[in-house]
C-alpha cells in the first residue's frame, strides 16, 4: 500500500487544494461505496439497469475507493501497510478457529 500511498500523494500534492478535510473524504468515499453497490445490484441482484444506463467496471469502482481510502489514509498520516497487518494479525487470531477451514 505504500506505493497506492505514494501515487496518490504525488497526484494530490501537484495541485494548491491538496486533500480535502476528512469528512469531505468520507462523502467521496461514501459516494464511491454507493457506485460500486449499485453496479454489484444491477448485476447480481434484483435491480436491474435501466437501458439508458452504461455498465461500469467493477474492478474501476473497486479501485475509486481504494483512491479515496488512500486520500483518507494520508490526509491522517496513517501507514495503511501497518494498519492492514494489525488488521490481519487480528483476523488470524481472532478468527482463526471461527469457520470451517478447506
């Protein structure tokens, strides 16, 4: 993640604005979680598209968040490498005897 870390902030810092405050991050974040479950329902669930509208990549939805989770990230100086390990450590712990293994 640092690497998505570092694109974002050399694309965000090469304009005066820089990042927006955290809570304008998480409108554009929520927005972006609100393309991808509306894609995730037009393909996968009861709502389908209407014929005017275009099919959108998952993968670019995907993606738009994992942008403005970075922007969020570092507009905090948070380390997503570290905060995703301690995440995962919880999860190996935690979860590790909680579903039925392969």
């Amino acid at each position: 993640m640092k690497k998505v870390q570092k694109q974002v902030d050399e694309w965000v810092n090469q304009y005066k604005q820089g990042y927006f405050k955290p809570l304008e991050i998480l409108a554009r974040l929520t927005e972006e979680v609100g393309e991808l479950a509306r894609e995730l329902n037009h393909r996968f669930g009861p709502k389908k598209k209407k014929p005017s509208e275009e099919t959108k990549e998952i993968a670019d939805e995907i993606s738009d968040i994992i942008f403005t989770l970075s922007c969020l990230a570092n507009s905090l100086n948070i380390d997503l490498d570290k905060a995703f390990k301690k995440t995962m450590d919880k999860y190996y712990g935690r979860d590790k005897n909680r579903y039925e293994r392969k």
